[in-house]
C-alpha cells in the first residue's frame, strides 16, 4: 500500500447509540474507512448468543452509517463484532484491515482547524504524510504543534515544527494553510488538550510503548480523553501497510 492510499479505521458502539459527525464524515471522505461495529458484552455472555440477538439492528445501524461515508465519496466497508475485549478488538480489526488510522469520533459540528501535535517519539513524516492525504488539497488549517519540556529544548522544537510544514508543503499542502507553534510546559498532555479547544480535529501519532505509557496511557488516548473533538491517531509503520 502507498503512502497516499489510507484507509482509517472508525469504531462505533452501535447499540449505544454512537455515530459519527457529518463534519467528520466529510473529512475522511479523501480516504477509505472501515466502519466497525462494537458492542462490549459483559463477561458471562458469549458473543454468539448476542449477535443472535442484537446483529440485525446493529447492522441496520452499522450500514447507515456507511452510507453516509460512500455518499461523500468515501469507499467504506463495515465489520460488526461482539467482544469481552475493546481495546484488543481495535488492535485487530485494524491490524486485519491495514488500517493506517483510528478515529476516536469525539463530536464536532465543523471541521475547519486541525491540530497536529509534533512529537519527538512519533514517526512525524508518517504522520503528515496521512495529514496531507486527509485534506486532499481542501481549505483546512492545520496548525503544527510541539511542547517543549523547558525553554532549552524550545529551539529543537521550532526545527521539529518547521521540519514538519516542510513535509507539508512537499506534499501540496498550501503555505498559506499551515501554521507552526511552540510552548514550553511540564503538563504536555494537558496543554496539548487546551490547545485543541481552538481546532476542530486533532491529528496525532502513536507514540513507541514506553514505562510511561503503561502506566499513564498512550498520550493519544489520554488527549482524545481530554479533548472535546474527535481525535485521529495514526498508527505505528509496524502496525499497519498504509504510508511510510
């Protein structure tokens, strides 16, 4: 798979009643999507005896929302899974269908700004690769983002951020359309979160499993946490074939 050829994984709790924004729909309509449907059993119930009894109106379910991805231009399949095991379901879904991405479909009612955190642990040419594939030459803005741990690393930042726009511009994404910053804290979760209430979407890499991340969590879900937009985490090289 080429690195202009993503598809995004979009998990949804059907029977919960979750779906995805008509925003967010329009903007991976530049990409293929597979639309999974989930639902969480409790641990004494076996998955064939729920999907006798939820499958038909969960993929009733499922299916509408994969009309909405096609009719924008989206090729979309879907996957409907009951599990014991959320996280693990994710993994393989994403890893059996190649998906470079995953979507946390936080809401959102436009998607006009996109925050792009730059991380030092994070593949940043694999991540906007993805980013400039997302806005498929669409009037986005996407604001490249870095925190530095003090103001002696500040400077590595900026390089890191200026790297990264011109991996942007390389790709055809307009000069214009792309903004750099830098802030210097000891909470970079927090302030990365704080900086996404001025965007619309946030875009971010999934950093190398680390002490920190087993006991912490992965700073993506920690932001898609924090964060009320929708959040997209591009997967590690390892973890899928799409990009580079």
């Amino acid at each position: 798979m080429s690195d202009t050829d993503w598809t995004v994984l979009v998990p949804l709790e059907v029977l919960e009643g979750e779906t995805v924004p008509a925003s967010v729909v329009e903007l991976l309509s530049t990409l293929s999507v597979v639309a999974l449907g989930y639902h969480v059993l409790p641990e004494q119930t076996p998955p064939g005896q729920a999907r006798m009894q939820y499958e038909d109106r969960a993929q009733a379910i499922l299916e509408d929302v994969a009309s909405d991805f096609r009719e924008a231009g989206s090729a979309c399949e879907t996957r409907l899974v009951f599990t014991h095991d959320e996280e693990q379901t994710l993994n393989r879904v994403a890893d059996e269908t190649g998906c470079g991405a995953i979507l946390v479909p936080n809401p959102s009612s436009r998607v006009e700004r996109v925050l792009v955190p730059v991380r030092g642990e994070v593949d940043v040419a694999r991540v906007t690769a993805f980013v400039a594939s997302m806005l498929g030459g669409r009037d986005i803005e996407v604001t490249l983002y870095h925190v530095a741990d003090d103001e002696s690393s500040e400077p590595a930042g900026r390089s890191m951020v200026e790297d990264a726009a011109t991996r942007l511009r390389d790709r055809g994404v307009a000069s214009g359309a792309i903004g750099t910053d830098v802030a210097v804290s000891g909470t970079p979760v927090r302030t990365i979160a704080a900086a996404a209430a001025d965007h619309d979407v946030v875009v971010m890499g999934e950093s190398e499993p680390s002490l920190r991340s087993f006991l912490f969590g992965e700073t993506a879900d920690q932001v898609a946490a924090e964060s009320l937009g929708p959040v997209v985490v591009v997967r590690r090289a390892g973890d899928s074939d799409a990009g580079e």
